[in-house]
C-alpha cells in the first residue's frame, strides 16, 4: 500500500490569511500546508479520502491521474468543497460514474452542494458524476484488500475513521475527532502505520491536540504514527524534534510506502 499526504492543513490552511504567523519558518516548505486529504493506493486500486478547496492543486502536484472510489469521512467545507474537481475523474472511468462513500451527514452535504453530480450519468461531458453510498464497516475493494470504517466524535457531528487492509498490512486513518473509540483503537491496533489529526499545541473541543494525539499513538501501538491536519501553531522544525521515537509530523507530498 501507498499513502500520500495531498494536504496537512487545518480549515484555514498554513499560513492563515491577515494572521501573525511569526511563530512559524516559513521558510521551510514543510510549514506551508493545504487542506487536509490523503490517496490511498491498495490492492491496485486508488482511492482518494476527502478533496478540499485546493484538491484540483493537489493532484497535479503529486501526480494523481486515476482515482477509482472516493471516500468523504464527513462534509466540512475543508473536506467537501473540492469534489466538483472529481469531473476529470469521472470522464476517465469507463462509466463515467464515479463510487461515493460517506456516513449520512457526509451523504446529505454532497447532496446540498452537488446536486447536479448525482444522475445515473453526467448532465453533459466534463461534468462530475458520483454513485453515492453509505459507507459500511467493512468494504472489500479488491480481492484481499478491505476498508474497514469506524464513527469518531467531532463536534455535534460523526466522521469517519478508516482502516485499509492489504494482505498482513494494516493503514489508519483517523482525522477530524477528538478522540478514538474503543472499536477505533481495536481496528486499528498494531497498524503498520497510523495517521491522526493533531490540531494544535492547546486543547480543542472537537479535535485532538498533539499531546493528545501522541497519546492515542501510544495506546494502538502502530509501527509509526504521522500527525496531520495541523494549524499554523505548530512548526514543523520544531515540532518534529519533540516527538517520542515512532511519531512524526506530515508535510504536504510525503508518500509513504507501508
């Protein structure tokens, strides 16, 4: 499996607009961050969790020309507001029609927003076309290689915590929440590798901080825990050298081979 971080941006990206961002190099690339997504590439299919406002941006820069199924794990702007860029996609598919999974708030955001991407084809060519679904705890994508989904608190809503499966190698996925269920931690426990928002250094009411976040990467005990989905109070040439051994801090292009 391949995991690229498209984004590892909170809401307002990094740097934040009209913001004293001082306390950040910004010299170093690594502190300019995108909205938060990822392409997971699993059992030679490819799947893309999430498509903020600058998805199209992203996905020239890290070369991504194929996406077979896109999962939503919940339908906040940073999260949703790219997916009319999914048209490229769906012209590439042999049905034009591209697979949609999210939880139900995720399914009614795509409603509200897309509602001209949701026929049995594209109104016109060029046009964004997706076969919505809930997503289910458990969908095979390819012969032995599986998501397993999970709910997250965040806030007065759900997201969805994603686990990928391919073969004896296990990726996690838990953005956007405030902390992980026992059936998060249980599916994900021993994970080749885990990635968890990590929001900022103070507490939030819907969002793990970074103590936080490296305690929860104790408990499921992966092989290597990456943070994401962090806001401009967190450096990365200073953060990263404060991790305990096995965590580490995304940067937006990092692809991870597991």
């Amino acid at each position: 499996m391949k995991l690229t971080f498209m984004g590892t941006g909170t809401s307002q990206g990094v740097p934040v607009i009209g913001f004293d961002n001082s306390g950040l190099d910004l010299s170093n690339k690594r502190n300019w961050r995108m909205r938060s997504n990822v392409h997971v590439e699993a059992g030679g299919r490819h799947i893309q969790v999430d498509a903020g406002p600058e998805f199209r941006i992203q996905c020239l820069q890290n070369r991504i020309d194929w996406i077979d199924l896109f999962i939503l794990t919940h339908g906040h702007a940073d999260h949703i507001a790219g997916m009319d860029d999914l048209r490229r996609f769906c012209d590439r598919l042999a049905s034009n029609r591209l697979p949609v999974y999210s939880n139900e708030y995720g399914l009614e955001r795509i409603r509200a927003m897309f509602p001209y991407a949701l026929g049995d084809a594209p109104t016109q060519r060029g046009y964004p076309c997706f076969k919505l679904a809930p997503m289910p705890k458990m969908l095979e994508i390819a012969p032995g290689c599986r998501v397993h989904s999970a709910p997250l608190p965040h806030g007065g809503i759900e997201t969805l915590g994603l686990v990928f499966e391919e073969g004896e190698k296990k990726l996690a996925y838990f953005c956007d929440c405030k902390l992980l269920t026992r059936e998060a931690v249980e599916l994900a426990r021993g994970a080749d590798l885990l990635v968890l928002g990590a929001l900022r250094l103070a507490p939030h009411p819907s969002h793990m901080s970074l103590e936080e976040a490296v305690k929860f990467a104790d408990i499921v005990g992966a092989k290597v825990s990456y943070f994401t989905h962090m806001t401009s109070h967190i450096d990365y040439g200073v953060g990263e050298g404060r991790l305990p051994k096995g965590c580490h801090l995304a940067y937006d292009g990092l692809a991870l081979e597991v």
